[in-house]
C-alpha cells in the first residue's frame, strides 16, 4: 500500500523542463495541491491511502498530447528553417564562380578562351543555373518509410506475375508467359535503330555546320550580315520542318510502325528539335555580342576575304565536322584556324555532350561528377525494363480484358462513366510508371553515365496543392525550355506585356506537341488530350494557384489527376478497338478526323484478337 508521502515523493521527482512553461506550470499546480491536500490531512486521498487511478491517467495523458503538439511544432518550424537554409545556399553556390571542368571528348581550355567563356555565361536571373545536386526520389529512398512505398509497388507487379500465371494454367493447363503485346509493341525495332541513327546524325552535322557558317558571316568579311541571317534562319528552319520534322514522320506512318516503335522516333524526333533550337537560340546572342565588339574597334585589316563558294564552304565544314566527330584526338582548333577566323563558338565535343546530356538547355559547361558509379547505372536500366514489364501487365490484366470485350454502340452516358471510373487505375499506375521510368531512372542513367551532375529532373510533383505548381515540377527538363524559350521568348517581343497571352501561348504549343506524339503513333487522331490540356488545364491552372494551401488542395488535385487518366485511358482504348473494329475502306478527309468511336457498333470481339 502505498502512502501519500510517497505521492508527494514522486511529484517532486519530476524534472523540470524550461522548453515546456505550460507543461510545467500545470505539473507543479498538480503537485502543490498533493502537498497542500497532505497537509490539510488528505481531504481528496480515498480510504486505502492512495491517488484516484483516473486522475492520473487524465493527467498523463493530457502532458502526453501536449508533448505531441509541440514536437509536431518544433519539427516544423525546424524544417521549415533547413528548407529556408539549403535554398540560399544553392542560390549563393550557383553566384559563385565554378571550377573550370573541361568539356567531355575535348582538350582543356586555355585561359583566354576560358575567359572568353565566362564573358558568354548568361547572368545571373536570366537563364537556367546548373548546380550539383541530387534527385529527389535518391534521397528520399534513403528513408525507410518511403522505400516501403516502393516495396509496395514491387509487391504489386509479383502480384500481376502470379496471376497471369494462375489464369494461364487454367485456361490452357500449362505455365505459359505470352509476351505477344511486348513484342507487337516492339517491332520492327532494326528500321527503328537505323531511323534513329540517320536523324542523330543529321541533328549532329546540319545546325552545327550551319551555325558555324552563319557565324562568320557576321565577322566583317562577308557583306550584308543580315542578309545572311535570314538567309541561314529560313535554311534552320526548313531543315527543323523537314529534316527533323517530315521525313522521320514519314518514315513512321508509310512503314506502319506499332506503337513502342512510334514512341520511339517520334519522342526522339522532339527532342532533338528542341536540343538544336536550344543550341542555336543560347549561342546567337554570343556571336552577335562578340560581331558588335569587334566592329566598335575599328581595327585597320583584322581579318582577309574568304573568296569561297557557298556550297564548297559547306562541304568543307561538315567533313571537318565529321573528322572531328570520328577523330577526337584531332586538334579541332588547328582545324578550325585553316577554315578561316571566327568567333568564339562552342567545339563539336561540346555540342555532342549536349545531345546526349539529360538537359534541353544548352551550356558549355555543366557541373561534372567525378566518377561514373556503373552499379547505379545498372540498376536503373533494369528499374527502367521492370517498368516496361509493369506497364505490359497493367495492359494485359485492366486495359485489354475490358475493352476487347466491351461492346462498342453509340455514345451512352452510362457506358461512359462506367468505363472512366474503370480505367482510373491503370491509368494512375501508367503515370506513376511513365514518370518513374523515365524522369527518374532513364535520365538519372544517362546523368551518371555522362557524369551530369545536376539531376533535378522533377521536384515534389505530388505534393503540389495547385495545378501551376503541379505543371512546374512534373517534368523540370521540359518546364525549362518552355519558360526561356517559349514563354520568356514571348514576353520579350511583346516587351514584357500580355503575361496571360504568353501562358496560354505555352499551354497551346505543349498541348499541340502531345497531341501530335499521340496522334501519330496510335495512328488517328483524337484531341482528348488537347481537349484536356487547353480546356481543363488552363482553368484548374487559373483556379488552383499558387496561393491555395492546405490538405484539401492537394487531395483535389489528385482527384483531378485521376479523373483524367482515367478519361485519357478510356477514351483512347475505346477509339484503338473501334479503329480495328470499322476500318474505312475509302476514308475520306473529314472521315479521318471524325473519332471512329462514335459512329462504329460491333459486337464482343473474337477471342482470338489479342489486340
């Protein structure tokens, strides 16, 4: 039996903790009035001596939650200073002057032409800054919380495995694995490879030999420069149109290529458009900064007339590209000095690092890691096939079953919303697994292989809380080039007027190019995804920005986001059925832009269509 004595004991037991003022003040109030009540010979102790067991649980409690809460606070408010902290720090580390890093495949810089470099960097507030640093889903897989995740997902394609299995042995009485639909997707992947080749190489060869041409025109010896600017702009652009933009199309829809294959060439087709658009619209303002200097100093005889024909010049240039490509133990700028004086441009080696860096912003230099860790690269590439065979699950067991059976008749309301609600899940799976693939493993792959030591290639998507913050750190790589070169582009023509104009300008050039990767690998055209983005998107963008805060946003926003994975997955499936369901034998124009959805009815699909 325990005595009151011993209560007030273990009261004064206590520690007192200054962190706490409202904790302790209560604790002590608790204590003074055991004392006062032992003293007043125990008026509120029962019969046996001891304290009411309630009262001391309520008590504990009570201090229990208020711990909680200011733990809760104390973490954030910690947070929120270490976030405030590592943000001034990168921004004062990328004003700070780098370590010269020479270019990959190049010799190291001399001094002057080091300097020279420096002059051309773009200032600070006016361009992209690369700095070294991590990705995001790398450090937060440190966490063993957040590696569960993962491990979820993992758990969920074994999951996908054994029940293909299970319903193969028993339907056929056998373990069989069909990967006919990875196949399908994949073929004709040797005209695929070589396709691919030809237009790296034309990318490689043409704007650089351009540039370079177009560049010493403007250093005085050739006449009428800005002739010879529209001159060799109107020769990039047809070659954009139609080298890079025509003849891989072409090349796609006359060989019927399946869909993987499409994706491939015509993803591949964008992006080296935008990589040389970048290339040539960061290194014009150099060469016209470096033309008006030499001009502004008047200098007697500093360059000789090169009497040479247009069309020689070309050829000399672009095998001396080539020798340089093939040879990079070659002194390119030996090479260079015997095809005439020029400005201080960027080397091939330069260029070519840049195809191949996992940025769409061109720089002659970007932070380099020291060393190439090959055990990450391989486990992203096999992260990167895991997902290929993820994706070929989700097909096979959510989307194939239901629309090769669904039975295709006019446009019914119910039908509709049946089918939305049904491909939500496959479609958040498929958006989960196109941006883990590639924005995370493919490009972090290649960042390391190329020592690329920027790897911000996305930043907390899933954490936004409105849609104008959900478009800026989806995709950082894409977000990038269209902010300088599409929408600060557009301001700076209209001098920095008609700011909604230049938006809604961005979200329609994205929308356009999504609609043509779509349109031409699932071989018709169907503008839901436009429809989305110029419609739903521009509003949520208007109507959950930057200034909604709180749970309630961010769970919207998912909401949304699946809504319209679903619609997308829907509607695109019910129009591949329908395009193999009611082909047109003499398809018209109209014909051909009319969905085929809406106007075909057929029965249950055979079961021998696999597709």
């Amino acid at each position: 039996m325990e005595s009151g004595e011993d209560s007030v004991l273990r009261c004064r037991a206590v520690p007192q903790t200054p962190l706490f003022p409202d904790v302790d003040s209560s604790l002590n109030g608790e204590c003074n009035r055991g004392e006062h009540q032992q003293a007043n010979g125990g008026n509120h102790v029962t019969s046996n001596g001891t304290i009411e067991v309630e009262q001391v649980i309520s008590k504990k409690l009570q201090l229990k939650r208020k711990a909680e809460f200011l733990k809760s606070d104390l973490m954030h408010q910690l947070d929120s200073q270490v976030n405030d902290f590592m943000d001034s720090l990168i921004e004062e580390s990328a004003i700070l002057e780098p370590a010269p890093v020479p270019a990959a495949f190049s010799p190291p810089l001399s001094d002057k032409e080091r300097s020279k470099l420096r002059y051309f960097r773009p200032p600070h507030g006016q361009g992209k800054e690369f700095v070294s640093r991590r990705s995001l889903l790398d450090e937060l897989f440190e966490v063993n919380h957040i590696r569960t995740i993962y491990h979820m997902f993992i758990a969920l394609l074994i999951i996908f495995i054994l029940s293909t299995l299970v319903v193969d042995f028993i339907d056929e009485g056998r373990l069989v694995l069909h990967f006919d639909l990875l196949v399908y997707a994949f073929g004709q992947f040797p005209l695929v490879v070589c396709t691919w080749i030809c237009m790296f190489l034309s990318v490689l060869l043409v704007p650089y030999s351009l540039f370079h041409l177009w560049a010493q025109t403007q250093s005085g010896s050739y006449p009428h420069p800005r002739l010879c600017s529209w001159l060799f702009g109107s020769v990039f652009l047809l070659y954009q149109a139609v080298g890079v933009g025509f003849l891989p199309t072409y090349v796609v829809v006359t060989n019927s290529f399946p869909p993987a294959s499409c994706f491939v060439i015509i993803l591949e087709q964008v992006r080296l458009m935008m990589k040389a658009h970048s290339f040539v619209r960061e290194n014009v303002p150099r060469v016209l900064t470096w033309a008006k200097e030499k001009t502004s100093m008047s200098l007697p005889f500093y360059f000789l007339h090169i009497n040479v024909q247009f069309l020689f010049l070309l050829f000399h240039k672009m095998s001396f590209f080539l020798i340089a490509t093939v040879f990079p133990f070659v002194d390119q700028q030996s090479l260079l000095s015997s095809l005439g004086p020029s400005p201080v441009v960027p080397q091939v080696s330069q260029y070519l690092y840049f195809l191949f860096a996992p940025t769409l912003v061109y720089r002659d230099k970007y932070p380099r890691n020291p060393v190439i860790r090959w055990g990450y690269v391989a486990t992203k590439l096999l992260q990167v096939l895991g997902c290929m065979f993820y994706a070929y699950y989700v097909f096979v067991r959510l989307c194939i079953p239901q629309f090769r059976s669904i039975s295709l008749q006019l446009f019914d309301l119910r039908a509709m919303v049946l089918c939305v609600f049904n491909s939500i899940l496959p479609g958040a799976l498929i958006l989960f697994l196109a941006f883990f693939a590639f924005l995370h493993c493919w490009l972090n792959a290649f960042g390391e292989m190329l020592r690329f030591a920027d790897r911000m290639f996305y930043k907390d998507w899933w954490n936004s809380t409105s849609f104008a913050n959900y478009y800026r750190t989806w995709n950082v790589v894409v977000h990038d080039w269209l902010y300088y070169y599409v929408y600060w582009d557009f301001l700076w023509i209209s001098q920095k007027r008609f700011r909604p104009v230049a938006m809604l300008f961005v979200f329609t050039v994205s929308a356009v190019v999504h609609e043509y990767i779509l349109a031409v690998c699932f071989g018709f055209f169907y503008p839901v995804l436009f429809c989305l983005f110029m419609c739903f998107g521009i509003m949520f963008n208007f109507i959950l920005h930057d200034q909604r805060k709180g749970p309630i946003w961010n769970i919207i926003m998912w909401t949304s986001l699946f809504l319209g994975q679903g619609v997308i997955i829907c509607l695109y499936s019910q129009e591949w059925y329908a395009q193999r369901y009611c082909p047109l034998k003499e398809p018209s124009f109209l014909e051909l832009l009319k969905p085929r959805s809406w106007s075909c009815q057929r029965g249950v699909m055979e079961d021998s269509d696999r597709l």
